[in-house]
C-alpha cells in the first residue's frame, strides 16, 4: 500500500465509525446494489476515486478489469481498505491522494468509479476536472452520489444541516446539485437514473469523458 505521511489524515474517528457502520447499518446495506450495479460496469485499468474503507472491492469483475488505483485523501481510511483488499478479486493499489490533484499521467485510466464521494470534496469540480483529465479519450465516468433535494422546503432543511453534517459525517455537503456539477466539469452524460428521496435523492450516472477544462 502506497500511503503518504500520516501528517495528511484528516477523519480518524470518522473512519472507525464508517467501517463499523458499514457492515450493520440498514442504509449501508441499502446502498450495496448501487455499489453493485456501478462498480460492475467498470473496465480496463480503473481508478477509484474517494475508495474509503474499500467497500467497492468485492464487485469488480475479474477479466473485465485489469487493475485498480485506488485512492482516498484519508490515511485512515486506507488503513481500513487494506484490510478489505483481500476481498477483491482484482489488483487494487491502494494510494493517498485528493480528488483534487490526482498523482497519475494525462489519458491513464478507461473508466473511473466514484460512489458517495462528491459530497466531501473540498473542490468538486477541481476534483471532476481531475478524473477528466486522467480518463482516456471515450473512457467512462460510474458515479452515483447522494444530491441536494427537489423540494424547496427539503433543500432549505438541508442547507441548515450542512454545519452539522460537514463536522460529524467527515465533511459531508449533502445539499450539493452532483448532476450539474459533472455536466459543467465538461463529462457527456449517456445515462442517469435518479431515485427519489425527500431528504436524500440519488443518482446513478454514466459520463463519457468528451474534454477536459483547465482551470
């Protein structure tokens, strides 16, 4: 495991709770089809954005992927994906890294995988601009994301929550418009389901990476 100085650990405690979490909350269990459905579709030499404590690791498909990069801005959280590595059934490599300035070469990887991740990224769209520019020409983008509410009144609760949130739930902005943010970023979007939710909508999305915008 590639790991950079523990100096950069941000969420230890937040960590250990999201890994026991993990396994026993009823949503965690919830969202293990979305996990499913969208690391399944992922190809060739993949990079995992935002990895955590590798939750993602068991649904990769041997012969349609090649190798994993996977990274987390989380020394902590890497130490719990190194435990769960043993669960895949593909090469991961496992590194310390934001979104925001991803160590890899221009037009590296085929498809990216990104779930639950955008609503902590200090910079989204640096972040998305990131993926853009290390995905190949044609290479696919497999995100779903919890986003900001339809209603007006959900939207409003969730803007008052974000405090709370950001501080207990490792930077959590879960009022974030994900969608419109991935469209700006430059990515194609070739298909999106979105499952309702008064207080936390989500969205399944797959983008094709068209250009990349410097900036």
């Amino acid at each position: 495991m590639n790991v950079a100085p523990p100096s950069q650990e941000k969420f230890p405690s937040h960590a250990a709770f999201y890994n026991w979490l993990g396994s026993r909350s009823p949503f965690f269990r919830l969202m293990e089809p979305l996990r499913r459905e969208t690391t399944g579709q992922a190809y060739g030499l993949v990079l995992e954005v935002g990895v955590g404590t590798g939750l993602n690791f068991p649904f990769y498909v041997p012969g349609q992927v090649e190798r994993v990069e996977a990274v987390d801005p989380d020394s902590a959280m890497l130490v719990y994906a190194g435990r769960n590595q043993e669960k895949a059934l593909v090469p991961i490599t496992l590194t310390q890294a934001s979104a925001e300035a991803l160590p890899f070469a221009d037009q590296t990887f085929d498809s990216a995988v990104v779930t639950l991740v955008f609503c902590s990224v200090t910079d989204p769209m640096r972040g998305l601009q990131e993926i853009q520019r290390v995905l190949k020409p044609g290479g696919t983008l497999l995100l779903f994301e919890h986003v900001r509410a339809h209603g007006a009144m959900a939207a409003r609760l969730q803007d008052a929550l974000v405090p709370l949130t950001t501080r207990l739930c490792g930077n959590c902005h879960w009022n974030r418009d994900t969608l419109q943010t991935v469209k700006a970023a430059g990515f194609h979007i070739t298909r999106l389901r979105e499952l309702a939710g008064v207080m936390h909508p989500i969205i399944v999305v797959q983008a094709t990476r068209v250009y990349f915008q410097s900036g």
